[in-house]
C-alpha cells in the first residue's frame, strides 16, 4: 500500500501561500465549494492565533481535502493491514512488530513533522482523523499512534532546541516510536506530586526514581522523563529530559496485564542513577509542569478521538449484524421499534461526541482557548464509548459476548478513556472550574 503521507503530498503542495494565508484545494464535491475548511491552516507549535473574521463558516464535520484523503487512507490501511492482526495481537498482549514498521512507512507517525525531517507536514486535524480511523478497527494501534503524536513529537516541535529537532525528529517521523513519561505509583491525576528526582551533575543530571502505566514501553526507544530537579520548589521544580531505552540506568520493570487495549504496552520504568547529558533537557529546567500541562490539554483531543473511533467501530460492526444477521421471531431484529429506537440514539450520542472532538480540534489549530472543549469532548466521547459499546455487545447477543469477534474487545477497551490522560472526574474538575470563572460575580 502506498504511503498516506507520500499520496497526499500533491494535495499539500496545491494549498497555497498568498498575502501570506493558507489556501484551501477546491473542493468539487462539495456545493459549498466557497467555504474554507479551518484546518487546511499550516499546524501551529506556538501562541499564535488566526485571524477568523472573514473566513465562511463550515460544518464541524467538514473535512478539507487532505482530512477526507487521510481518513479514507487510514480506514483502508486499517481494514486491509490492521484488523487481520487485531485478535491475535490481542491475545497475545503485544503489538505486532510489522503493524509498528508500517505505521511509520504510511507516515502515521509523523503526522505533523514537517517534510524536512521526513513528516507528512499536516495538520493537527489531520492527527486526530488517523487516531480516529484507526481506534475503529483497533484502539491499542490507535493510542500508540496518538501518544507518539500529540504528546512526543508536539514536544520535540514545541520546546526542542535545534539541535535535538534535527537529530529526533527525522527518526520519530520514519523509525523511533516515542513514550510519555509523567505517571508514578503517587501520582496519577495529582500528576505534579511525583517523586522521580533529578539532581545536576557535572556533565548534566542525574535521574533516579519509577514511572507506572507507561504507554509504549516496550516499542519505544525515545522517552521522555519528567524528574523533579528542586524538589523545594515543589512542582515549579520538575523538568523534562530526552533519554534513550540503552541508557544505562535505565530499565522496563514490568508489563502490565490489562483488561482492555492489551496490545497496547504498559509498564513501570525504573532510572536508577541514570545519567542524562546536558543536551537531553527538552525545554527549561523547572518548565516542565507547563509543558505537561499543555501537551496533555492537547493529548486529550486525541484520546478523546479515539473514543469516538472505538464507538463507531462498535456502533458499526453491531448495526451491520442487527440489519442484515440476526434475526428472531422470524425477522431480523433490526426491524423492531425497540431496537430502531435503542440504534437511533447510540448514532445521535456518538455524532454529538464527535462534533466536540473536532470543535476542540479546530479551536486547537486555529490558536484559541481550547482547554474546556478538550476536557468536554474527552468526558463526553469515553462516556459514549463505553455507553455505546456495552450496548452493541447485547445487541449482538451471543455473538457480542464471545471472542470470535471485536464487540467483546471495544467494550474491554472503552473503559481506558474514563482513567488516561485525566480521569472523568478530572474533566468535571476542569469544566467546573473555568465555569465558575466564568460566571461569579
């Protein structure tokens, strides 16, 4: 199959610079071909922000060109490579080499890398309708594609000094999957009370503490820590550093066996005296608070999308069975009111789950406050997965509730989206707060 990325450079390269704007490619099968399509803006790795008063508004769900190309692409690459893997890699609790190697050589893993370091140089949107497409056949290649983007390389983007884009990103872009190393057995949603210490050294730091429930692990060769260097200072103490799997200190502790994403890797890692060089801090010491805040706002995004993914592999693989399968009382049971009714609103909640996603998405990329609509469209979209994903089990009946095919594993691997990157209560939190800024007095 062809690479996604290498099939959609003609359509990049058509959109465009004049007066210093993106323009999008017409669009012809649209009849609102004069609207302009908010992410077919170049990707934002700063505070800016774009100017929206004379773009036409769209549908949320108004693609550009390249989103449909890369949805089409990644849905058939995940039909056609992913999902003969799926139950295996499932049952076997490990990611297939082979799915990995292919996720780099469609350009799935450098989503928004530009070209110059061997990325598709896309949009964030872009990201998000891969993670997407791809959690619908099989959320664990789904989270691992979507932590190496939206949390490692938006890292490397953001806050890397030349010197480390020039050397990592060409590698997490085409060979180098990467992990997000914040989680400890104390600190979970109260992530800034971790106790991996970081202390300076002559010749840079040295790290010595354990991370838990480590996306990746066992993949990855790229890490990023978080440490805390002045633990006086509390949390405007930790930093980031960039470590490799060989380093020495470094070791994989254990892997974790899971009730859902099971091909997923994750695992406790321990740094025992292990020595960083001055050039593998990523950003500023005691920044690392503010990075992981932020990178984690946008993360959400991501996760958010592959709940939604996981819905409409779910609300599909049931729905197709229901109409055209099975069948009671002589008729197939897609034909009664009751479960009419029962598909109608599952359908309704889980398009209302995405139109957050993608509302969250466009106000990421366009360089406005996003930071309530991720934690919305997270809570919301786990919420219909799981909600979504239980019932197709028994719409399905038998046939739901045996490992001879997905129903069983969506329902399985749903109930991650209400625990990583900010538990449900978390989002509430989060909601809560900026409304009650919003409305005291």
């Amino acid at each position: 199959m062809a690479s996604v990325s290498r099939a959609m450079r003609p359509l990049t390269a058509a959109a465009a610079r004049v007066g210093g704007r993106r323009v999008a490619v017409p669009r012809q099968r649209l009849r609102f071909n004069t609207a302009r399509c908010l992410s077919t803006t170049r990707p934002l790795h700063n505070d800016s922000t774009i100017d929206l008063t004379d773009l036409q508004p769209t549908p949320i769900s108004h693609f550009s060109e390249i989103e449909t190309m890369m949805a089409d692409s990644v849905g058939k690459f995940a039909r056609e490579v992913i999902l003969p893997k799926v139950r295996d890699m499932d049952e076997a609790e490990t990611m297939d080499p082979t799915v990995v190697e292919q996720l780099f050589e469609q350009g799935l893993m450098g989503v928004e890398i530009p070209e110059e370091y061997g990325g598709a140089g896309m949009n964030f949107t872009a990201a998000i309708v891969a993670i997407e497409e791809l959690a619908r056949v099989d959320p664990s290649v789904s989270v691992m594609c979507d932590v190496h983007n939206t949390l490692v390389n938006t890292a490397v983007l953001r806050w890397g000094t030349e010197a480390q884009t020039k050397k990592w990103l060409p590698k997490l872009a085409t060979e180098t999957v990467g992990s997000f190393c914040l989680s400890e057995p104390v600190s979970g949603s109260d992530a800034f009370a971790l106790a991996t210490k970081a202390e300076k050294t002559a010749s840079g730091y040295k790290i010595n503490g354990s991370k838990m429930w480590i996306t990746n692990s066992m993949e990855a060769n790229f890490f990023i820590v978080f440490a805390n260097l002045n633990p006086s200072a509390g949390y405007k103490g930790i930093t980031a550093f960039i470590c490799e799997k060989d380093t020495p200190g470094f070791s994989v502790a254990k892997k974790e066996k899971k009730l859902g994403i099971r091909a997923s890797s994750t695992c406790v890692l321990n740094f025992d005296d292990m020595e960083i060089p001055k050039e593998n801090l990523l950003g500023e010491e005691g920044k690392g608070y503010k990075m992981a805040i932020s990178l984690l706002n946008e993360g959400r995004i991501g996760i958010a999308a592959q709940m939604t993914g996981l819905a409409w592999g779910a609300f599909e693989n049931a729905a197709s069975y229901c109409f055209n399968d099975r069948k009671q009382f002589g008729q197939l049971i897609g034909t009664f009111q009751g479960m009419q009714h029962q598909i109608a609103q599952s359908y309704t909640e889980l398009q209302a789950a995405r139109a957050l996603v993608y509302n969250a998405a466009r106000k990421k990329e366009a360089g406005l406050d996003f930071v309530r609509d991720a934690a919305m469209a997270k809570l919301y979209a786990s919420q219909v997965a799981g909600k979504l994903s239980s019932s197709a089990v028994e719409w399905m009946g038998g046939m739901g509730f045996v490992r001879e095919g997905l129903a069983e594993k969506f329902f399985r691997d749903s109930k991650i989206g209400a625990i990583y990157e900010g538990t449900s209560n978390i989002q509430l939190t989060t909601i809560a707060k900026m409304l009650q800024q919003e409305y005291t007095k």
